[in-house]
C-alpha cells in the first residue's frame, strides 16, 4: 500500500472498551467525535479508582499509527506527576500485552490534549491507553485520536446523489455504501449495484466481518429491520454447498444457525449480524461494494512540481525539483486499484556547488550563472592555448563539480617537412601559435610560393610550404664538343675536336638535358657521355653515389656568366662507361698495331699486290681516347686517296 499526505483520525466510531465504568463514562464517548476542554460527563469517559485502569479502540484493521492524540477529563494526581503509556498492536490489550508507543511522565490538566507520537510508525489494529502511576486512581478520557496516512479517505469512494448521508464506510482499500432507505429483492439489489460499478459483498474473513457487523451495529444498534443482503447463493448443485455470486466456494463462514433451506443469505441484525439464510425475494436493504475511484492529490514536496492529466486510478504523477533542487526519491507515482499512490513521495533537495577552480592561461564562466544542481561552469582559454579535458562541468547532487578542470596548453603546430634545395628558419619538431617561419632557397634557386608561413591558433600553417627551383638565369649549359686544332678550354670554355685541311668536319655533338646520347657523324657510331649537373654552394668538385660516398673525376670548366663560375661534373656510372669505351678504344688500337706489323713482314708480292691495288676510298682508323677534359677523341687517314683502277673494279 502506498503513502499520501492525508491523515486521518481512525479510532473514529470504531469499537472501544476499558477497565471498568463509573459515572455512566461508557468507553465509546471517547471516540464520538465530540470533545471537550472540561470535564463533562456526557461526553468523557470515566473508570472506577483502580490500581492500573485502561482504555483501548479496536481498529477493525491493521494500521501504521504515527499518532496518538488524548483529550483528558479529570485532572489527577494533584502534585504527583502521571505515568501514560500507549501501546500498538494486534493483541487484544486485555489478553495479551502489545509493544509500546510511546511514554509520558508529567502532571495531567483537565482538558489539555496530550500528544504521544509512535516513532517510527507502528502497525496494529489495537491502541491501547495504560495509566500505570501513580496507583488507585481513575482514568478519564473525552476524546482518543488515532492518526495515520493509511487510512483510504471517504472522499475516493464513489457518490451518488441518492445514497443515504454518511452511509459511506472505507475498509482495506474498499468503500462500501451501506443502502437503507431503499430495501430490494435480492436479484434487483444485485444489478443495483453492478449498474454502478460494484457488487453485493462477496467475500469475507473475521477482520471484514468484524468491520461490517461493527459499522451495521452503530447505524442501527438492535433493530429488528436491519437486514442486509450478503451476496452468498446457495449451490444449486450441492444444497450443502454456497458459492459467492462470482462463483466461488465460501470457504469462511459466520452463520448464525446452519442448516436452513433458504437459497440467499443475509447479516441478521437480530443475531449479532452474524448470517442466515433467507428467502431471495424478500425485499431488504444492501450493502454496494466499490473500488475507489481516485488517489486524491497526492503529496507535492516544497520546491517542486507536480504534471498529471488527473489523480484517477491507473494515472501517473510526475515530479519535478525546482532549479537548483535535486529530486530524492521516484520520479513518477502510479495511482492504484487500491485508492493509493505507490512509492514513497520524494523530496526535493537544495544542492549548490563551491567555486570552481581556475586554470593557467585560460578562464571560466557561469553558464546559468549560479553554482546550483545542474549549473554548468564552462572553460576557455587564452589565445594562443588549447583546451585539454572536458571544457563544461556540471554541479552534482554532493555539491561538487563532476570532474576535474581542464588545462590551457600552447598551441603547436608539427614542424613543416624540408624543402629541396632551400632551409627555414625553424629547426624544432614544433612551432607555436602566431609563430612565422621563414624560407630561403640555396644559391642558383629561387622561391616558388609564399616566403613566410604562420602557425594559426587551430595548430595549421595558414599556407602551404613554398618550393624552390632552379634559377633560369643561372642554369648550367651542358658542353658542345667538336673537332678541332686545339684542346684546351679557350675564351668560351668549350673543347673542340681538332680540324685537318681538306677533311670534311663531323657535325657537333647534340646535347639534350635528359639524353646522355651523343651522336656522330657516322650512324653506325654512337658515344655515350655521362649527364652534367650543377653543383650547389659551389661545391662543385664533390659527386653523391648510391652510397653517400664523393668520388672525383675529370671535369670541364665552363664559361663564366654573371660572374659565377659553373663547372661541370661526371657522375661515377659516366666514368665506369667512359673507362670502359676506352678499353674497347685501347683494344682496338692494339689490335690496329698488330695488323700492321704483319703487313710489314709481308713478301714483296704483297707488297707489290697492295701497292699496285688499292682499294678506292680505303681508309684505316686509328681511335685514341684517353680520360682527360683536354684530349678530343680524333681519327686519323692512313691511305691516300687513290684513284679506282680498271683490273680492279669493274665500270659502273
């Protein structure tokens, strides 16, 4: 069962008793409703003098009392001060002893109200009240209060304009509307009230039959007319047999005398209430049982608020805190068959979290502007930083910040990767914000792009790297060799071949900047000579292999241009074929050597033969190539040109 808000007096109109009566203070004026700031006999209770006198209530169902209100007659004890002691339970108090509520010791004034709290809550349907000092005294009491938020109001129950004034009684949950005024047979009573949403009584136990003969009891006492119908049948099937008019067997009975022969049964006011059968087309009154209709509003905590449609059975509650306030407790209620909400109702918490704490090169603001639950505190840095860790924080419910403050660090941005042939200014692995970074090119290049990047405060350059390329102004041209009288470099820097009288000159060589092919005059002679590259710095007697070794060579001084002195160098794979050639050159001029030699030891015919017939246009070759820049390669005409002979070749 659930919790609200409402509490009510529940020892009202219920069954009372006490030690003894004097004076005519019957036990049941203490729960009437009516009391007094006097003593006054018609509405005060009153026992003889007794050593220890007691009054309890019977509270027809079990309850969580909290509190116990009690409005004394008769002051007592003159300076003596009193003993009262309260007591909860399920034990009737003059059989059995229950656990104890509370105590008071103190003097007793007429008509002062006496307040005795049960902390924590106890459960029972008995409250009892001991007056255990000082001895031989009498115990009066004009009002008992019996308080406890478990109780289902009245006010949930179902209403209906025709239903008698204060016919309406709650119990367990329950309402029940006890109809007097309008007696009907037993199938009419029936479907009166099913057509309002409930039905004749159908079940029992001895608390329900307690709290029904007691509620039949004070609306009529002992008259003879208060019959009311039971909605208990006899089983067709079984004449020993009842059923309830849902179907099931009556298990638990209160029969009055068994063994009728009627088919329906009643509570007989002229028994106690307690049951007989009777016949079914007697007209007599009834009692409609209902579930409640609503939970009434529930409790609404300080500081928050409630959104709901209604507070109908089977609807939600929703609860929320004010700004600031941490809800404790369940979020949302449910309202019950039962006439009550579930769960506990919650609270709402006051939360405020202390300063937040500053950063390094970096600050904070307050989001809402307050340090309340949920406030968010966020943080930002300093130009030129970068936030690390979570820039917003939230207060929490154990008034602290959810984490740690973030730091400010510099902004970096990674060092740009090297140019070819150029340097910056800037040799770390990082550059910081705002920081610029200057380029330049090696002599014989120029820039190509931007001179200066910046390191922008997101951790980029603003512009990519520039590049740097070979100055046209500058470039190195590759040499033209050809043949000529002189080898060495002259006023142009350029060797030539030597040139003879009366020969025809071989074309230049063809240079081309990605061809290392140089070609002759004759197509079936190709030379190969190694590419030329510029040196940078001037350093330009210095030649990179595949393993980083310098390897010098023969070079050819170019001519000077704007004062700058380019000189040419030979790649290692250019000598390696250079060196080769002039083996294959070498070889050939050995073996030249020795062709001659065995002419010259040849007979005298053959001397004759070749002298009387030489072969027109024949020319022997004698190729000299050596490995030095002023050394051309030439070719040398060993025959005279001699004049074609009849007996040697025929006429064309």
């Amino acid at each position: 069962m659930g919790y609200v808000s409402t509490v009510l007096n529940v020892a009202a109109g219920k069954a009372p008793m006490q030690s003894s009566v004097a004076e005519g203070g019957i036990p049941q004026k203490a729960v009437d409703g009516s009391s007094a700031t006097t003593f006054n006999p018609d509405t005060c209770t009153l026992t003889k003098a007794e050593r220890q006198p007691w009054w309890y209530v019977n509270l027809l169902e079990p309850y969580m009392v909290q509190l116990v209100r009690l409005d004394f007659g008769q002051s007592c004890c003159g300076n003596q001060p009193a003993t009262i002691v309260v007591r909860v339970g399920n034990n009737r108090p003059d059989l059995a002893v229950n656990p104890v509520c509370n105590r008071f010791i103190g003097l007793l004034e007429e008509g002062r109200p006496l307040f005795l709290p049960c902390n924590p809550p106890m459960p029972g349907a008995f409250v009892s009240v001991h007056f255990e000092a000082p001895p031989g005294v009498q115990l009066s009491i004009c009002e008992a209060f019996v308080y406890t938020d478990q109780a289902l109001p009245i006010e949930r129950c179902p209403s209906f304009r025709d239903q008698p004034p204060g016919s309406t009684a709650t119990y367990d949950g329950k309402c029940y509307i006890f109809y007097s005024q309008q007696p009907k047979n037993f199938d009419n009573a029936l479907e009166f009230c099913r057509s309002r949403g409930g039905s004749l009584v159908d079940e029992t136990n001895p608390a329900l039959q307690g709290f029904l003969s007691w509620e039949l009891w004070r609306k009529h006492r002992g008259d003879p007319n208060g019959q009311y119908w039971l909605g208990a049948v006899r089983d067709p099937d079984d004449v020993n047999n009842w059923k309830w008019i849902d179907g099931t067997d009556v298990t638990v009975s209160f029969w009055n005398l068994p063994g009728g022969n009627e088919n329906c049964a009643r509570f007989d006011g002229t028994k106690g209430w307690l049951w007989s059968d009777t016949n079914c087309n007697f007209d007599l009154n009834f009692i409609c049982q209902h579930r409640p209709q609503t939970c009434g509003k529930p409790e609404q905590p300080p500081n928050s608020t409630m959104v709901t449609a209604n507070y109908n059975v089977g609807t939600d509650v929703e609860y929320r805190c004010d700004p600031g306030h941490y809800l404790v407790g369940p979020a949302q209620r449910s309202c019950l068959d039962s006439g009550f909400f579930n769960e506990f109702p919650p609270t709402c918490r006051y939360v405020e979290c202390g300063p937040p704490a500053p950063i390094l090169n970096g600050g904070y603001s307050l989001v809402n502007e307050t340090r309340t639950y949920l406030s968010i505190v966020r943080y930002d840095c300093d130009p030129g930083f970068i936030l690390i860790g979570r820039p917003d924080l939230i207060c929490d419910i154990d008034e602290r910040w959810n984490g740690p403050p973030p730091r400010c660090e510099p902004v970096t941005c990674d060092a740009p990767a090297p140019i070819l042939h150029g340097s910056s200014n800037f040799s770390s692995p990082t550059v910081d914000a705002a920081v610029t970074v200057n380029y330049s090119c090696d002599e014989g290049y120029v820039l190509v792009g931007p001179r200066y990047i910046t390191c922008t405060a997101e951790g980029t350059f603003d512009q990519e790297p520039p590049l740097c390329q070979v100055d046209a102004a500058v470039k190195p041209e590759l040499p033209e060799t050809r043949f000529g009288e002189s080898n060495r470099a002259g006023a142009g820097g350029r060797p030539r071949r030597p040139h003879r009288p009366g020969q025809r000159q071989r074309p230049p060589y063809l240079t081309d900047g990605g061809d290392n092919t140089v070609e002759a005059s004759n197509p079936g002679l190709e030379t190969v000579v190694p590419s030329l590259e510029a040196g940078d710095n001037n350093k330009i007697n210095k030649i990179n292999n595949d393993r980083g070794q310098s390897v010098d060579g023969p070079s050819f001084d170019l001519k000077e241009e704007d004062g700058i002195k380019v000189t040419e160098k030979l790649h290692l794979g250019g000598i390696i074929a250079l060196g080769v050639f002039g083996g294959f050159v070498f070889l050939a001029a050995v073996i030249t050597t020795i062709v001659i030699l065995v002419r010259s030891t040849s007979t005298p015919l053959d001397k004759e033969m070749r002298t009387s017939t030489p072969l027109p246009g024949s020319r022997w070759y004698t190729l000299l190539a050596l490995p030095f820049p002023d050394v051309t390669v030439g070719r040398r005409e060993l025959l005279s040109r001699a004049t074609p002979r009849a007996d040697h070749y025929s006429s064309h």
